[in-house]
C-alpha cells in the first residue's frame, strides 16, 4: 500500500517550506532598516530670534532608522505682524553640539518645510533632517549657547523666509536644551 507513502512526502515538504520562509524573513530583517529610539523625543530650550521673539522652543527628534529629524515648535517666537510664509518656504538650519565619549563637535539639521503662517501666530518649523555630520546610537546632541545678539555670523538657529515674506532670522540659544536628545 502506498497510503504512508503520501503522508511521508507531505511530511518532508513541511521543514523545507519553513526553512525557505525563516530564510526570507531572515533576509528581510538584515536588510530594513530599524528604527532608533531618540530619548527623551521632547526636549526645550530658550532661543532669542530678535524681531521674531524670545522664549522657549519645543524641539522634537525622531529617528526612523535612516533619517534622523528634529521638529521646532514654539509660541513665543512668531512671525512679526503682517508678514506670512507660504508652505514650504521658510529654510530653517539648526546647529547642535555634538558630544561622543567626551568629544563635542558640531551637526547641522535644516530643510525648507514648513505649514503656511501668518504674523503672531506660533512657529513650526520642520521636520528638519540631518544634513551636516553624523549621529551614531549612543551620541547627545543639544543647543548651541551663543552671546546675544544674534546676527548673520552668530547664530544657532536661522530662518529665511521666502515667499511672499522675505527675511532672514538668526537666533541663538540662550539656554541648553532641558535634556540632550541621545541618539
């Protein structure tokens, strides 16, 4: 009879189909990327940005494992009364300190992303992506402390607004960050 004959087929079938599907996810593990937990996600620093305002910034910090973003909020600097910007034309630069294994140097973070905005209302700029140095798992990251007042050569953060509002902002921070973001 050929009755175990059937079952033994089936049965070999079986180890070879999970073989193949744990060597796919496997792979597939190897090549996504992960995603990195940021600690803490918010931190808040003082920022004076001149005729925009002074006062505390809220700066947010994602990484999704190949991009690495901080998004600045704040309602206490604002566009000046009677100016605006158009989505997507204000470029925003923020420099960090950088610090590894006692180490400090510098990364920058800027993209021109932003929702449409109107005099006095909040800022929000961002999500700004990492455009200038590099961040491992582990490295901090916080404001860069600089003497008031901000100018075109002293600055942690500038704005330049383009459309139909244009100005360009340079802000420093006067205080550092209430904790450093650690990669």
């Amino acid at each position: 009879m050929s009755i175990s004959s059937t079952r033994t087929s089936g049965r070999r079938r079986l180890p070879l189909i999970l073989a193949a599907g744990c060597s796919t996810a496997g792979l597939l593990a190897l090549t996504a990327p992960t995603a990195s937990a940021v600690t803490p996600l918010v931190a808040t620093a003082t920022y004076n940005c001149g005729s925009w305002g002074s006062g505390l910034a809220t700066l947010t910090a994602a990484d999704n494992g190949t991009t690495k973003t901080i998004k600045i909020t704040s309602s206490a600097i604002t566009m000046p009364v009677g100016t605006s910007a158009d989505p997507n034309s204000i470029t925003t630069t923020l420099k960090l300190t950088k610090t590894v294994g006692g180490v400090t140097s510098q990364v920058q973070f800027s993209a021109k992303t932003n929702p449409g905005m109107s005099g006095g209302n909040p800022i929000t700029l961002g999500p700004l992506k990492l455009t200038s140095g590099t961040l491992a798992a582990g490295n901090s990251t916080n404001s860069v402390v600089l003497p008031t007042p901000p100018s075109s050569t002293n600055w942690s953060l500038q704005i330049v607004a383009s459309s139909p509002t244009s100005a360009t902002v340079p802000c420093v921070a006067t205080s550092v960050q209430s904790a450093s973001h650690v990669w």
